[in-house]
C-alpha cells in the first residue's frame, strides 16, 4: 500500500489479530449471522487487514456492512440457491448475502470442481459487497492451485473515457499463483486508479490524491495533487484517454459482463445494482507437472527481485510479496489501525452491549 495510506504515527492503535477477531465476530453475530458464519465474514477481514490492504478490512467494511445489515439491505441468513450447474461450472443465488459471507463458500466449490475436472468456476448473483478479490484468490493458491476472481458489485462512480457521468463500479480483479518456497504471487487491484476505499483511507488520514485518479463531477479529470474533494468520480486505469484510460474501463467492462450478465443479474449500470461475483480456480496438474511448476515459480520469482533497483528504490517486487511481509510484521506487532477506527468499535459496541477489549 502506498505510504500516503497508511495511518501516521501519532494516530497508530496497535491491536492484537486475535483481539480484533473476536471483536468481529461478536459484531457480525450481533446483526444476525450465526456464529460460524461471523467466523467467515470476519476471516476476510482480518485477512486483508494483516496483508496491510486496510482499504477493505475492517476500518472501512465492517461500519458499512452494519448500516446494510441494520437496513435490511443483507440478508444474515441466506439461503444460497444453484441455478444452473454443470461438471465444472455453477452459477449461485446467494439470496441477498453479504460477498464476504458466500465468497468463500463459492470459491471452495470452484475449487472442488477444479480437483476433479481441472478448472472449476462460479458465478454468484444476489449478493453485496466482496471486500477485494485477494482473499479468495489466495484460497486456491493455499490449495496448490492458480485462483482468479472478479467482482462488480459496489457503487456506481466511475466515469468510462469520454463520459462525463459514473457508469461501472471499481471492478476489482485478483489473480493468485503459489510457489514452492518463495512468498506466492497475489495481484489484486481494482479497475480504476485507485480503490474507491482508498479514497476514504484518504480522507481519514489527510493525504492527497495524485493527478489523474479522480474527476471533477462532470467527467474531468482533475490533473493536480489534491485533498479528495466532496463530490467526485472515480477514474479507470491509465487515467486519461493519452494514458491508456481505455484499457481500464474496458476490463472494468469484462468484469461487468462476467459477473452480472453471465450470472443472469442484468446489467449493473442498466438497472443501477450491482450483485455479481466470479470465480475460477484452475489445477496445476490438469496443465503440466506440478512439481516442475512449483520450482519455476521460485525460479520466476527469484529473478524478479534480484533485478537492480533503478536510482532511488531500494529493491524490485512482485504482487504479493510486500503483503506476505506484512503478515508476518502484523502477526507479532499488532495491526496498526487508526485511532478513529477504534473509537467506533468502542461506540457501536457499547451502544449494542458487545464487549470490546482493542486497547
């Protein structure tokens, strides 16, 4: 994560994983979820939150998925409902679920298939927010196979090139790949400049946007460094039309059409909600000798950090390896989370009488 995210100093609250956790989890089963399912709705969080991808962990997710849940927006209990099936795809109403809640169920059954068949993959319909693609990814990689997923669920704030109102979401993508004893490869971005929960992290900590991420409410890329403003929209990969914008906003538009037309939702931007996910996990040996793999990824990505830093960076780095170095940091030092973030958990749960030990 770039440093201008990241919470300074003075407002750090170092909080044990295991504190925050538990702390989760009593807030998920206090709007409804029964207490394994608070467990998995959690896990992600938390998950995120040690790879230092605090845009969508708890700082960020958790206040928004009480408002939904409070609102009747979420379902605490689905129902999850196959559609349509096959040897190895399967498309899933997830009957108004939070993402985080049928995310990983749906990403282990894509897995499943993909053990049997080779490749598996899912399309989920009817749910809400996802919180990043990265964990589910990394469930195949942790599972000796290569994972991928998408989503285009979340609010509609970005502008295609050339428009001057939102059309698509952020419309995160991740792909995961393990390797034998090297940190796995883990690229998890969204379709746009910067992630729209960036944007808050922003504001939380008083950075600067940098030239080209937003637009002014008209479709104008603002091309100077400034706070985020109080009305925006969000810009696609690339920025500008000159800078490749279109390649952005064209795979932010796959994304849409993998994950609400081809799950049967319609389209997001059409009918002004978003509900689809996707999937896919592929077996290693299904393709080629896993063994080998393994070792070439090593090899692969040895190469790669052994590149001579150009002047002023210290070293050269691939998706994924900062965030495998963060958890292990976090696991012992505690999770730096901002202070206002604490102040919160401390609020919301005193006002619904959940215990709450994070100091």
């Amino acid at each position: 994560m770039l440093e201008r995210f990241k919470v300074p100093k003075k407002d750090r609250v170092y909080v044990e994983e295991q504190k925050v956790r538990l702390v989760t989890e009593k807030v998920f089963v206090h709007l409804g979820l029964s207490q394994d399912d608070a467990k998995i709705n959690a896990d992600v969080l938390i998950t995120n939150d040690l790879r230092g991808v605090e845009s969508h962990g708890v700082s960020n997710g958790l206040r928004r998925y009480v408002d939904e849940y409070t609102n009747k927006k979420l379902n605490p209990n689905p129902n999850f409902s196959i559609l349509r099936e096959s040897p190895t795809t399967l498309t899933v109403d997830a009957d108004g679920a939070l993402g985080t809640h049928v995310g990983p169920w749906a990403m282990q059954k894509a897995i499943d298939k993909a053990k049997k068949f080779g490749i598996g993959a899912v399309a989920v319909t009817n749910s809400g927010h996802l919180a990043g693609c990265g964990y589910y990814a990394m469930m195949a990689a942790e599972q000796g196979m290569i994972g991928h997923c998408m989503t285009a669920g979340g609010a509609l704030n970005t502008v295609p090139t050339f428009g001057s109102k939102p059309l698509l979401g952020t419309n995160p993508i991740a792909w995961a790949a393990p390797a034998k004893s090297m940190p796995y490869f883990l690229f998890d971005i969204a379709t746009t400049q910067v992630a729209g929960n960036k944007i808050t992290l922003a504001k939380r900590t008083g950075a600067k946007l940098s030239p080209g991420w937003i637009s002014d409410t008209n479709g104008n890329p603002i091309m100077d460094e400034v706070h985020p403003p109080e009305k925006f929209h969000l810009l696609h990969i690339g920025g500008t039309r000159e800078n490749g914008s279109h390649k952005g906003y064209s795979l932010g538009l796959m994304n849409e059409i993998i994950c609400n037309e081809l799950s049967g939702w319609g389209p997001g931007p059409v009918h002004k909600n978003n509900g689809g996910h996707f999937f896919q996990a592929y077996d290693i040996d299904a393709f080629t000798d896993k063994t080998k793999f393994l070792s070439d990824m090593d090899d692969l990505l040895e190469h790669i950090i052994n590149v001579p830093p150009s002047e002023g960076h210290e070293r050269v780095i691939y998706a994924g390896l900062e965030e495998q170095e963060e958890v292990l940091k976090r696991s012992k030092e505690g999770i730096p989370y901002h202070k206002e973030v604490i102040n919160w958990f401390e609020t919301y749960c005193e006002e619904s009488n959940i215990d709450c030990d994070l100091r």
